[in-house]
C-alpha cells in the first residue's frame, strides 16, 4: 500500500482527506516536528504547512532525488498566498478544496505512475552511471593530469610525480611556498593572486584560471588550473589544483563531455549538464541575452507501460533528430526524460521566436503523422540582469500553460493506450470487450436510443472492463477458477473504471455506467449495492450482454454453456440478477439466433 505523508493545518480537511482516500493509502501524518526522512510515496501538503515547512519540506523532496517525490497543494483560492511561479517551483499538483473523490484518486494516481516509473529509471541510470565513471577514470589517467596542494599556514607545498614530469623537475626536488609563486610567469602573477585572496563568505570555493609556470629549464608554458580554494576569515590557507596542459585540454574535455554529460539515447545534453549549463550562464558577465524554449513529451509514462519502453525511445529520438534539424548550431540541446530544452546563447528575440515557431510547426506536422508523437512547447527570453534559471523556470511554466489547454485530448489518447494496454495483458478481454460491445449496441438499436445514447451504450460496453488494467495479468489470465484473495481484486475493477474516466468531462457518463455494469436488479451487486432504475439502462443492458459472453465463451477452466442454456439462464435470473424488460429483448432478439455472429 502506497504511504502518504499529510502535512494538513487544518483538522477538517485531514478528516476529509482521511474519508476520501484513507481505505486506499496508508496516510502519516508529521505536522508540529517534521522527521528526517520519510519512506513516503506522495506528500499532501496545504497552504499554511508550505508555507511553514518550505524548507523542511523541500529537503525532503530533494532527498528523493532522482525519484519523483510528488507534492500536491491542498488549498482553497482564499489561501493561496504565492505566485504561480513559486507553487510550480515546489508542488506538482494543485487541488482546490471541497475535492471529489473520483478527482483526487485519479490525479493521485498519475502522480505514483510518474513516481514508480522514476523508480525504474533510476535502476537504468544507476547502471549507465557505472558504466560513465569507469570510462571517466580512464579519461583521467590517460590524460595525464597533474596535480598540486599548497597550505598557506605552513607553506608547505606538494606536488604529484605528474605534475613534475610536466614541468621537468627532478622527483626529489623540493618547492617552497615562495619558490612555487616565483615559477608563476611575472604576468599572470597579480591575476593569479587577485583570484584566489578574493573575500569569500563561502568556506570553500572553486576556481579555473589559465596561466603560465616556468619548468625546469626557465621556459614558460601555458597550462589550466582548475583550484578548490578553502577560506577562514575570509583568507585563503589552502588550494588544491589540477594542472593541464591547455591545447590537450580542449581535445580532453570534449571526449568528457560526450562520454559523461552527453545522454547515450538521444546524443542531447543531459539533465545535468543542462543544470551546469544554467549557473555557468547565470553568473555570465557579459551583456549578451540568451534564449530558452522547452517542450515536453504527452504521455510518455502511459505509452512505456502500455506499448513498452523502447517504442517510447523511439519516440523521444524521433523528436531529437527533428530538433536537430531545426535548431542546428542555433543552440544546445538539453534531454531529461520526455523533457527537452533548448538554450539558445546571443540570440535577439526575432530570430528566438522565429526559431520557436519552427520548431512547433514541425512538431505539429510530426503529431499529423503519428498521434503518439505529442509534445507541448514553452519559451522565454532572457531580460537584462535576469539569471537564466529564472528564464527557464518561465520557459517551462509556459509550456505546463499550453498543456493544460490540451489535458482533455491528452487523457482521452491516454485511455485508448491504456485500452491497448489491457488488450495485450489478455486477448480474451479484448475478444469479450468486442463481443460485449456489439451484443449492447444491438440491445440499444432495438429499445430505440437515438444516436448519441447508442454511441456512449457503444463505448462504454467496449471500456466496460477498463479498471482491469490495474489488475495483474497473471488474475486476468489464470487458468483455474480465482481464489477468495484474487476475486476480491477482480470486483474491484468497476470502481477503477470509474476512477480513471471519471475526471474526463467527456467520459463522466460512461463512467458512471461502467461503474454499475456489476450492480443487480435486487440490490445486492457491487460496488454501491443499488438496484432496479437507480441503475443506469446501459449499465443493465451492458450486465446481461456481459453475463451471457461469459457464459457462451470458452473460460480457462469450464468449456462454453450452448446459447439455449445461456438465455435459460439469463431468464432465470430475470427480476433478481438483471433488469426484466432488458431481458425480455435481449432474449427475444437473441432467442432467435445461434450464435453472436450472426448479430452482423
């Protein structure tokens, strides 16, 4: 059972919240003395705890990291006291209250699918970073690094064999502190002792600086030095430094870069070099402004779990070729799961826009061709003095705007793929939906629907079983009759089916039917125990279709009841089981014929 952490100021809506989802999550709640660390799967939070714990609450998600900790902000519009901007910097999701059941399971439940599919790419990246740093040791030793350590309390100075061979000292020879700073070429001396004596409130500080060391032939030569600097009262008494020679350098750090920054799907930039990338140009001191467009992938996580990993691969390389295409040298392309952004460095506005303009209309056109490939873009440029992290953060924002716009479309692709998905778990659902769909579509011609009603009879007797997506394939397709523990996860399904539709407005209907196709005429059916015209028709009409499938169609473990002996039966429960005036058609139509084929 998934663990939920409530952080809820307010005793009403923890009580509420504790009556809406309290049978399906085991909740925790941690209010006056946040702990440490939380084995949690999702954090409810409201305004006033955010608010009061942002910074406890932000360590936790951050000790999550990489695996998605989601957060979904309880609030009411009256409580909001924080820019848009700042809610998406911390929370994923934004709940006003009173909430619906059916709305907070459901947006709860692509919030875990995102963080148990973070899970299984955490798995896949701890394996890839193996493999990273064992190529980036090697890099190291073959390129031949030299090393140096001086401490300016005891003017101690050390050097690494390396560092000698480079410079042609002996291996004993021995450098005072003084001695040292005199092999510094007299030009790059002042600039070399400016870098490292500049106050720093911080204890210990990074710096690369390139300048010129005497060897042990009095000749200068040019070498980078990248230095950790540790300060106490503001004093430098230590550094620590690399030594390169600078035109190796530059073929070295390229090997790097693409063997340990570069994403080994798609060739892009990965997520952390793009974090890098967004404080190197944030601390830029030139004038120049820079541009940032991000996009997004739709439905990537339905698509891996319906259609598999490597078709959602496919995809995502699919979408770098074409904005290789489109961007070329403009700028540098960034990957982190369905996510990409661009930066685009010195750019005026025109040509950003007209960049950002191609690359949706080629995405769009993509989209025409497959209705898989769906992704939603944003963009901003940067203003003077604005660090680019700020940009992005706008770029993406932008981008989450323009999704909501598509959410309903979204949802709508995602329930074909999960209807996909459920047809692959087992091909005996898909054959039964089918059936089901075309013995109720039947039923509803003959009781005279007109053509919207026949339409949601139609499609809501082929997603009757829906919920069963969420059921293991091993239950779908065992081979003898479910024991007590399995059938209590079956019966389960029409409320499923329910809690997956129910948020789309276009399938609010429908999923009130598929959530009472198991209800019987009596009352005694599941999961609400209501009955006779409490009952939807098509949700009746759908029961006995459903019933008379099952019973005429070969079952793992019974062979098939003839068609006599199915509508025998259907009668017999007639007035119990199902509604009597259904049953009177659905006989007397199919009373007629032997088999549903002939229903064509």
């Amino acid at each position: 059972m998934n663990k939920v952490l409530v952080l809820l100021h307010n005793e009403t809506n923890r009580k509420l919240l504790v009556d809406l989802i309290g049978y399906e999550y085991d909740l925790v709640y941690s209010l006056e003395v946040l702990p440490e660390k939380n084995d949690v799967d999702i954090i409810i939070v409201d305004a006033v705890t955010l608010k009061q714990h942002l910074l406890d609450i932000v360590a936790i998600k951050e000790a999550e990291k990489p695996l998605v900790l989601p957060i979904i902000l309880l609030t009411t519009h009256s409580m909001v006291r924080f820019d848009t901007q700042e809610i998406w910097r911390y929370v994923d999701d934004l709940i006003a209250v009173p909430v619906r059941k059916s709305e907070l399971s459901v947006r709860m439940l692509r919030l875990l699918m995102m963080r148990n599919m973070s899970v299984q790419l955490k798995r896949k990246d701890e394996a890839l970073l193996l493999d990273q740093q064992a190529r980036l040791k090697l890099a190291i030793k073959a390129a031949n690094i030299g090393f140096w350590d001086i401490d300016f309390d005891s003017g101690n100075v050390w050097l690494s064999p390396e560092y000698q061979k480079f410079l042609n000292y002996g291996s004993g020879e021995h450098l005072t502190l003084s001695d040292w700073l005199n092999t510094i070429h007299p030009e790059d001396r002042y600039t070399f002792d400016q870098l490292i004596s500049r106050s720093s409130s911080s204890e210990l500080v990074e710096r690369k600086l390139e300048f010129r060391i005497r060897n042990g032939q009095g000749e200068y030569q040019l070498y980078l030095h990248y230095m950790m600097i540790w300060y106490s009262n503001l004093k430098p008494t230590r550094v620590l430094g690399s030594l390169f020679d600078v035109h190796a350098q530059n073929a070295m750090e390229q090997n790097i870069l693409a063997e340990t920054f570069h994403d080994h799907l798609t060739g892009a930039f990965d997520s952390s070099f793009l974090g890098r990338e967004l404080d190197r140009k944030s601390e830029s001191i030139d004038d120049s402004l820079d541009a940032v467009i991000v996009g997004d992938m739709n439905g990537l996580m339905v698509i891996n779990a319906s259609l598999g990993i490597a078709y959602g691969d496919y995809i995502i390389k699919q979408a770098m070729e074409l904005l290789r295409l489109v961007v070329e040298k403009t700028g540098m392309i960034f990957r982190g799961g369905g996510q990409f952004t661009i930066i685009c460095r010195a750019i005026s506005s025109e040509a950003a826009e007209a960049l950002y303009a191609t690359i949706v209309k080629h995405f769009d056109k993509a989209h025409e061709e497959n209705n898989l490939f769906s992704f939603v873009f944003g963009y901003a440029m940067q203003t003077p003095g604005e660090p680019l992290h700020n940009t992005f953060a706008t770029a993406e924002k932008r981008m989450l705007v323009h999704k909501s716009y598509d959410i309903s479309q979204i949802r709508t692709r995602d329930i074909e793929i999960i209807m996909k998905l459920l047809f692959e778990k087992s091909e005996r659902e898909s054959l039964h939906s089918k059936r089901v769909s075309k013995l109720a579509t039947f039923v509803g011609e003959a009781m005279n629907f007109d053509e919207q009603k026949l339409s949601q009879l139609r499609t809501a007797s082929l997603l009757h079983d829906i919920g069963k997506i969420l059921v293991e394939a091993k239950i779908l397709n065992k081979a003898t009759r479910l024991d007590q523990e399995e059938w209590r996860e079956i019966v389960k399904h029409p409320y499923l089916g329910w809690k997956i539709l129910s948020s789309i407005p276009e399938y609010k209907e429908i999923a009130k039917i598929i959530l009472c196709h198991h209800e019987r005429w009596d009352g005694n059916g599941y999961p609400n125990q209501i009955g006779q015209d409490n009952i939807p028709l098509e949700s009746r009409i759908i029961s006995v279709a459903d019933a008379y499938d099952a019973m005429t169609n070969v079952r793992s473990y019974r062979d098939p009841v003839p068609h006599n002996d199915a509508i025998e039966e259907i009668q017999k429960n007639s007035g119990s089981q199902f509604d009597p005036e259904v049953v009177a058609c659905f006989c007397r139509l199919l009373g007629k014929r032997r088999t549903e084929n002939e229903l064509e």
